[in-house]
C-alpha cells in the first residue's frame, strides 16, 4: 500500500507540471463483482483526473481539457485487506474537451471505461468456482444518517456501522464529507456494503443514470460529474452471513 501511494504521488506530482492544480481530484472507486474461494472480489479503479491546455487558451473552470490517469485492477479482500489479483490495465485518456459546467454530459469515461471493467469481469469469471455479485440496493445523498464530529485534530463522518476520520486521507481544498451513494451487494456468502464520499452531492439527472446502470452487475459503474480540487473516494464493508446466521 506504501508503495502504491508512492507511485500516484509521482504521477500527481507529474500531472502537477503539466496542468492547473485547481483540477486535480483524486479518485478511488470499488465495485464489487462476485465470490472466490471465499474471498469477496472487487474492481479497483484508483486515478487522477487533471486538466490540460486546450489550443493555447488559459485553463480556467469554463475551458479545460479533461485527462484520467490511473489503474484499474482486480483486488480481493482477505484479513481485513485488499490484495492484488491482477493489475488489468492503465489509464491515461482523454474524457472530453469542454466547459467544466458540461463535462459530465460530455464526458466519454463510461464508453472509455466499460472496456477495462469488461475485462476485469470477464477474467474473474475465468476462475471455476467464482460467482458473480447481484446489485440488491443503492441510495444516494443520505444526509439523514450522515454526522460529522470535528475537533481541533479529528474530522469524523459517522454514517451507520462507517466511521471515517477524514484527516487520515489526502484531500485537497474540501473535505469529503457527503455519502453521496450507499450500494448494497449480495454473493452466496457475502453482504457487501459501500458507501462513496465526496464534496458534492450527486446530481438529480446522475441519479436517474445510476439507478438504471446499478439493476446489473455488468452495468454496475458510472460516471460522475468532476469534484473540482478534491477527493472521492469508496469504503467497504464485508458481512459473513455464514457467521450471521
């Protein structure tokens, strides 16, 4: 994990270079697809979105040339971690060139993206016993179950059974406080619960998206409109109902 943070540092600090740092967002997406070897299987998708120089103009909210770098990988979860399976490929695309207001509506990462969750899928399913995730329930922008507590060294988000000291993460110019999504999955073994923070709340028309991509595993990824300056970032939850019983 030190290593791999030492890694996206180097390539922040190379994308710092090139573009506006009042771009730059780090984030960090978990899907979970299925079971193996009773393991819970996810995939990792953890880049950098920044923003370049479009045809000599100076970057500013409302011209921007919008870039992920990152990875996307096939993680399992095992003693209380997450362990590579297989890194399945490298990002480095181009989402759109467009006003800051429009990129999500212009933004080409699903139809970019669904290549390389595809792939993770399809290489997990491979594996002969691995049994694949049923989506069972998502909610977005729960505030009702959302509490900060803030001290002089403790910036807490309680939501349920989560409880994040937001200070032990890497932000930049806002705390990503909001549960803007809570997904619920079920495998054989397994209930796998995560909840997404972010600086923003989702918007009505991505809602209306994501419930429609969320009913398939498949499907089960989305874009999202760009947190400008900041981290979004997912946590998980894994309950044994074997143990439960």
């Amino acid at each position: 994990m030190i290593i791999k943070k030492v890694i996206f540092l180097f390539i922040f600090i190379l994308n710092s270079i090139n573009a506006n740092s009042c771009c730059a967002e780090h984030n960090y997406r978990l899907f979970p697809i299925g079971e193996f070897n009773n393991q819970v299987v996810f995939i990792e998708f953890d880049f950098f979105r920044f923003c370049k120089d479009n045809k000599n103009k100076p970057i500013t909210p409302e011209n921007n040339e919008f870039w992920i770098r990152g990875v996307v990988n096939l993680v399992s979860y095992k003693n209380d971690t997450l362990v590579l399976i297989s890194n399945i490929d490298t990002l480095n695309l181009k989402e759109c060139i467009c006003r800051y207001s429009k990129q999500y509506k212009k933004s080409q990462y699903e139809s970019i993206i669904e290549k390389h969750y595809s792939k993770a899928l399809l290489i997990a399913n491979n594996n002969v016993g691995f049994r694949i995730a049923k989506p069972s329930n998502i909610i977005f922008n729960d505030s009702l179950n959302t509490k900060i507590q803030e001290t002089d060294s403790t910036f807490i988000v309680s939501y349920k059974s989560f409880s994040i000291n937001i200070l032990n993460e890497d932000f930049s110019s806002c705390y990503p406080s909001k549960v803007i999504e809570t997904r619920v999955y079920n495998t054989s073994n397994f209930k796998i619960t995560v909840i997404r923070l972010s600086c923003n709340y989702i918007m009505p028309e991505a809602i209306e998206h994501n419930n429609k991509r969320f009913r398939k595993i498949d499907t089960a990824f989305w874009k999202e409109k760009a947190s400008w300056h900041g981290i979004t970032k997912d946590y998980f939850k894994v309950t044994n109902k074997t143990l439960n019983k």
